[in-house]
C-alpha cells in the first residue's frame, strides 16, 4: 500500500468534513491509467470512491454524485481527471 500524495489527503479531508460520519474508502486508480488519457504523470489523476452516508437516504444517484462532486470543489475536472463514485445511503445493497 502506498502512501497517499496530496491530492488524496485533501480529498479525504474534504469529504470527511462535508458527510460527518461517513463510512468511505478512497482508491487511488491512477496506476493503472499510467499513460491513457488524463494521465498528467502525477499519479493522481484517477480514484474511486465508495461512501456510505445517512445523508443520501432519499437521495437519487445523481443528487448523491453532485453533493460528492460539490464536496471536492476543484478537484474533479481540474486536478483528477477521473472520478468513479458509488455513493450509498446505511442498509441499501452494496
């Protein structure tokens, strides 16, 4: 395992700070995608996020991707090219 760079401490700060009491797990993908497309040579260009939220009970799927998205500022479409999200409310199928 790695150690993670700064672009995903300050995602995980940022998520940890906008869904209080999620459960997440944030994987840097970018080792795979070394030399595709949105590859900057940073090794932080791809990530996976699976997070589990009270908050997005009642939610759809695009209002839980958009509330991530908002979450991150910047970051998806500036600094990380890719952003695979699965966001869950407590005790919806996994």
């Amino acid at each position: 395992m790695s150690t993670p760079g700064p672009v995903e401490k300050e995602m995980e700060s940022l998520l940890t700070a906008a869904f209080p009491d999620a459960n997440f797990a944030l994987s840097n993908d970018s080792a795979k995608h070394h030399g595709h497309s949105g590859d900057d040579g940073s090794g932080e260009s791809h990530f996976s996020l699976s997070i589990e939220w009270a908050g997005f009970a009642g939610m759809n799927r695009v209002a839980r991707q958009r509330a991530v998205n908002k979450a991150l500022g910047d970051l998806p479409g500036q600094r990380v090219h890719a952003l695979a999200i699965k966001a869950t409310a407590p005790g919806e199928g996994r």
